[in-house]
C-alpha cells in the first residue's frame, strides 16, 4: 500500500519523539487543547530499569494499559542472539517493501508475505519478530497475526514504541520445511485517540529485518542447497556482503548472470556482494565460487558458518543453479495491457475489494508495448463500477490516481453509487508511458467522530468491480528515449560491460549487487537496443556523459551532497510576485522608461526562452535547489544506449542498488532524463524538454497524424514558430499576388 501522508499535527509527532527519549509527553488532540488529555501520556520507568520492565506503556482513554501480549505462548525475546547462533532473515516476496532494512504495516489493516529459509540438518524452534510501532497505536486493540503457511504461530502486540524488541513465537514440528517457507503477517491497528483517515496515517508498525527471522546454529548444520540459502537469508539480514570468487575475467558474464539468479531465487533485494575476500575470511559468510569445467555442475561444500556453492561453467553456460537450490516464488510479472480496446481489470490482475477501513488504496498494475509513446491530448478511459455505502461523513471521498497523478476525485458522502451503473473517467493518455504503470485507487473517509477513537463496528463502505474497464488508445511505434526507457532495456550484456570497466573490486561487487536487485525480465524491453551501465563515483564524472548539458562540476557536487543551501528556499521568493503597491512605487521611482524597459526586457526572456530554450541553465537550476546520494541519468542525446550512475562516497552502495531494483519494479515509474535519489530515499526526474522522441515505425497515411502531433507535443515551441512562419509565408505570398494583380490591371 502506498500513502502520501498530508500534513497533519506536526506538533503531535514531535511531542511523541521527544517524550519517547527525555520524558513524559501529552499526545495532543489536534482539535483540542494538550492538557485536555491527561490519561494519554507515555510513562517511564523510574531508575535503572531492567530488560524486562525497559519499556514505555501508554494507557489508554480509560487508563487500562495495553496487555503484554495477545498470546499466551508468545513469549518476551531481547533482539540480541547468542554468540553461536545466526538468524534466517526474514525477506518481503514483494520487491520494494524492505527500506533501510525494515518492512513497514501501516493503516487501520495492512499485510505482506515474506520468505523464510530453513536449513534441513538444523530446523529452527522458534521464529522471533522484532518491531517497533507508532505511539498512537493502542495495544489492546491492536494485534499481528502470524502465519506459517496456513498455520497461524499466534498474535504478537504491537506496543514497542522506545525502539525495537523481540517477540519469540515457538515453532512446532513440521510447521517448517527444508527450504524456502511462506510467512505472512497481518496487522490490525487502532488509534488510541482519534478516528479517520487523517488518524490511519499514524498507524503504523516497523519489522526490522535484521532481527526478525528463524534462528539457528551454523556450527551444527551439514552443508548442502539448504544451508547455503539459509546462511545467504542471514548475510541478506544482517546487512553482510556474500563472497563471489572468479578467477577467470573471462567469466564476468556467468558472475552476472549468477548474481541475477541467486537474486530471483532470493525474492531479490538485499544482496550485496564482496569480489575482495581472503582466502581464508576470518568472518564466517556463504561464497559463490565459478571456475571452469570440462561439464557444468553445482556442488555446495564448505562449513555450516561458511559454506560455498562451486558452479563449474562448460561452454554452454552455467549450470542452473535453481535446479540445485530449488525453485521459489518471485513477483509476479505486471500484465501487458492490449491497447486500442476495452480491458477489464481482472484481466490485470486486480480483484473486487471491499473497503472497511477508512484510508485505503490499491494498485492495478500493468505494462504497455515498449514502443508506444502518446504526448498529445488524447484521452484514456477507465469505465468505474463501484459501490459505496449510505450516510458516509461527509469528506469521504474515492480518488483515482494515474502514475501518481490524480485525475478525479468522487465524493461519497452526497451520493450512492452502485456497480450496475458506469462511471467514465477520462484521463490525458500522455500521463501512462510505455513498460510499467500503475493505475491507484485511494478511498478516505473521515472518523464520524474524528476526535475519538473508532467503534469496533466493521461494514463495507467502498467496493471496487473488478468488472471496470480500462481503454489505453493506439499509439505509433515511438518511445521516448530516457532514464525509464534505459532503465528497462538494461540486461545482462550491459551489466557485464560495467563490471568489465569495473577498476576496483568494491565497484565490481556494486555491479553485482545491482544485477541481484534488478527484476529478471523473460522478454526484456526491445525498443531502442540494449542498453551498458556505466557506475562511477560522484567526484568522477565524466563530463561528456552530460553531453551538451554540463555546467560546471561545482554544480554536481553541490548535488550529490548532504548540506542543503538556502538556494531552494530564496528560489521561491525570487520568484514571488510583488505587491502593486510596490510596484507602482518602484515605477515612479526609477522612471517610467526604465520600469517600462525592464517590463519588455522579461517579456523578451519569456519568449526567447519558449523559442530557444536553454536545458543546461534549466539543469543546472534544478540540480542546485536539491541534494541527493545518487543521480541515474541519460542525457547526452549522440549515446543513449548508454545509461549512467554516480554515487556519492557517503552513501550505501546497497541501498541505491535496491532503490534502483525498486524503482525498477514498484511505484511510480522515472520519467525524464535525469532522476536524483534523495537521501530520504526517493526519486525526483528532470526531462529534457528539447529532445524529440524516436520513431520506430514507417510513416503511413494512417498514423502521420499522431506521429505529427507527438513531435509537436515534444517542441510545442517549434512547432508554434514553423506555424508562426507558415502563416507570414502565406500572408506575403497573398500580398504579393493582391500587389501583382493590382499593377497588371
């Protein structure tokens, strides 16, 4: 699920972060006065508390403080393990889901699946799950269901809010398999306060990673496909990097596609691995060794705290490592959506969902041909059919959103809508892009009251058809070349010829930790060719790869940096207009010829710069009112097969490989030419504006019109001018023929 938190009671959630470190805080209703609120406080022990009672307890509106646990064979765990003993990490199936190492189940009911490795000579006894959860949750009404497959462990509390602590849920036999296992965690929240879906966006619990798996001890175990998994699980988690040996350069190829295997067979995300390792590592960690054969094979040897997975690579290739670890499930593939027609959205994957909480939103996910490109104002249709219940407050609202652009908002409050009847929404095609797109819905009902915690009274209150229809119009065999579009055309060829330019072993080891992140694609995108990877350090780029569009490498480095200017927040002010009155006064101040020259002078920008833009100086302002970690970018117009990453030397090489993989994957796909990851962890695209898409199809009588019209939505500017210039030709031939005419007779 995916939010956007609106601004809502700041001054609450930093009341909580300073209560939870110094002392006791009120939680302020943000409709009434703090002091109004005088059970809800977070209470610290007093003295040196022991590890038993190191925790903050919030009661609630009537005092009672939440149970310990929901569960009476959940049992209190402290994160920290043994000396001998390792954890089986916990990993999300869902690519994208892990950020910063944690999993976050946000809103009133949220869920996800994870895959758990067990090792067959040493199954685990328990499974232990740390959290942490927002001050606002109130544990007694709130609970995580955890299940093994279909065989529920228990219910965990949410109530660690002072930081991460550890649940211990016994396993019983048989629960586990050797191998891969599915377990799913459904969490149930309640605002301790207030009602609504401004309140859902305080609901929220974290599973840390790290801490949050199946123990076990590595010394006791017999090496074999298993185990290996199980201590790759545990590398994944513990944030260590998995050793890769290859002698041979020559098998920088099979390293790749290895990399990219064990990625899949992992849920991918996480991996990080390390080409610079001793011979005999004084850290125990899982290595991946390739060599050449005569046949190839996979044999898996070493210890149970080091074992090592041999791949002997003959002529034909690789041998295929899932047969030897076992085939596990991987996301699904987005459904490619046929165009030109009517396509209902089960067809896409999305099934009819009753709502019953109040902030809810949903993804239909899909693909369009590689090669379509639409910038002009045709317009796509979704035919909607839902259901919304009677008597919803008013403000409830269902909101349709298209690669993260709303395009209508429907009140709920004021009508009741029924399946049997269609509702079109009609939307810019120019919004969807070929490869991935998601098409959102975001349902929000306010509390009824708001100041108040919910009734425990639960009824459907939006239901979304999966009978709806989508319509995407016909586009020209066009694309249009960038971050995205570079992105998807990114296989193992390009990856290979990274780690071939690779001058060092830590910047090899990135390369394969990106193969791990990115999605394996059965038919990559064709559109433009493949593409190569260039990764290089931030203070290393190469000013040709910016093509026409350098300016300066202080602009760069002001970029990829932590030290924010005041440029970003002078910009706006620059850019405010000013009273009239200061105005008027400046006019009779400098003369009303220079205030007069001044006004045409900025006119004559204007139009100069909509005739002759200038993309350098517009990168270069974009670029200075942000910083960021990391830029992925595709700029020079004579190399766009070639895409480009700079990393700045403070950020964690793992974690913009798995923003990258996520990108790749999840939300709100890149547009444009250049995209910044944020240190926060998010994208921001800048587009090239002068640049012109490319044709892939021969021009016809029946799509010159559309293939016109995206050249002209591409350089509106020049198309304007050739129209302007069109017009005057016409106009003076018409005057010279009225001129000629006139003097004959």
């Amino acid at each position: 699920m995916t939010r956007t938190r609106p601004p809502f009671h700041l001054a609450a959630i930093a009341s909580l972060v300073l209560a939870a470190s110094a002392g006791a805080q009120s939680l302020p209703n943000p409709e009434s006065d703090p002091q109004e609120q005088p059970d809800a406080t977070i209470q610290l022990p007093s003295g040196a508390p022991s590890d038993d009672d190191a925790r903050i307890a919030i009661p609630g509106p009537d005092g009672v403080t939440g149970s310990q646990t929901a569960d009476d064979d959940v049992t209190a765990e402290a994160p920290a393990l043994g000396e001998a003993e390792r954890i089986s990490s916990l990993w999300p199936v869902r690519i994208g889901m892990a950020q910063n190492g944690r999993v976050r189940l946000s809103g009133e009911r949220d869920s996800a699946e994870f895959i758990l490795f067990a090792p067959a000579s040493g199954m685990p006894d328990r499974l232990i799950l740390s959290t942490v959860s927002s001050a606002y949750v109130l544990p007694r009404d709130s609970r995580l269901r955890v299940l093994v497959g279909d065989d529920e462990l228990g219910m965990v509390t949410p109530e660690n809010i002072s930081g991460v602590d550890g649940m211990a849920l016994p396993l019983p036999g048989g629960v586990l398999q050797p191998g891969a296992n599915r377990v799913r965690i459904e969490a149930v929240h309640r605002h301790r306060l207030y009602c609504g879906a401004q309140a859902s966006y305080d609901l929220w619990t974290d599973i840390d990673l790290s801490l949050s798996g199946a123990p076990y001890r590595p010394e006791t175990l017999v090496t074999g496909p298993t185990e290996f998994l199980t201590a790759v699980a545990a590398a994944r988690g513990a944030g260590e990097p998995i050793g890769m040996r290859f002698d041979d350069p020559s098998l920088r190829d099979e390293a790749v596609t290895a990399a990219r295997s064990l990625g899949g067979i992992l849920a991918g995300g996480g991996l990080s691995f390390d080409l610079d390792i001793p011979a005999d590592p004084e850290a125990p960690r899982p290595v991946l060794a390739l060599t050449r054969g005569d046949t190839a094979t996979a044999t898996i040897g070493g210890t149970g705290a080091s074992p090592a997975m041999v791949l002997r690579v003959d002529p034909t290739g690789l041998p295929d490592m899932g047969q030897t670890l076992g085939t596990h499930p991987v996301a699904e593939t987005p459904p490619a959506m046929e165009t030109g027609r009517k396509v209902a959205l089960s067809d896409l994957g999305f099934e009819t969902y009753a709502v019953e909480d109040h902030l809810w939103s949903g993804d239909v996910t899909f693909t369009l041909p590689d090669a379509w490109l639409v910038a002009t104002n045709e317009r796509a249709e979704l035919s909607l059919r839902f259901d919304n219940a009677p008597g919803l407050p008013e403000g409830s609202r269902l909101r349709v959103i298209v690669n993260g652009e709303p395009v209508r908002m429907i009140p709920l409050h004021d009508e009741v809508h029924q399946s049997s009847d269609v509702l079109p929404v009609r939307f810019g095609a120019e919004l969807l892009q070929a490869g991935r797109n998601d098409l959102s819905f975001e349902v929000i009902v306010p509390g009824d009251p708001a100041d108040a915690p919910c009734p425990d009274v639960r009824f459907t209150r939006v239901s979304i058809d999966d009978s709806s229809m989508l319509r995407v119009p016909n586009s020209p065999e066009m694309y249009a070349p960038g971050v995205a579009s570079a992105l998807g055309r990114l296989g193992p060829e390009g990856l290979t010829e990274a780690l071939t330019r690779a001058t060092r072993a830590e910047r090899a080891g990135n390369i394969l930790d990106i193969a791990a992140a990115l999605p394996r694609r059965e038919t990559p995108q064709t559109a433009g060719g493949s593409v190569s990877l260039i990764v290089t350090d931030a203070n290393e780029i190469d000013q040709a790869s910016f093509g026409s569009l350098w300016s300066g490498r202080e602009v760069v480095n002001g970029t990829l940096g932590r030290v924010q200017t005041s440029n970003r927040d002078a910009e706006p002010q620059a850019r405010a207009r000013r009273p009239v009155e200061l105005q008027r006064a400046q006019m009779f101040e400098s003369g009303i010829v220079d205030w007069a020259g001044e006004r045409v002078a900025r006119v004559r920008d204007f139009f100069s710069s909509l005739l002759f833009p200038d993309p350098a100086a517009e990168l270069a302002e974009w670029m200075g009112q942000r910083r960021g970690q990391a830029l992925l970018y595709q700029l020079d117009e004579e190399t766009p097969d070639t895409l480009y990453l700079a990393v700045t030397e403070e950020a964690r090489f793992q974690d913009v490989a798995d923003a990258v993989g996520r990108v790749a994957t999840t939300g709100v796909p890149l547009q444009g030419h250049m995209a910044l990851l944020t240190w926060d962890g998010r994208w921001e695209s800048w587009a090239d504006t002068s640049r012109l898409p490319e044709l892939a199809d021969t021009v016809t009588f029946t799509n010159a019109r559309a293939i016109a019209g995206n050249y002209a939505a591409a350089r509106p500017s020049a198309f304007v001018a050739v129209l302007l210039l069109t017009t005057l030709l016409s106009a003076a031939a018409a005057y010279a023929f009225l001129i000629h005419s006139r003097g004959r007779q």
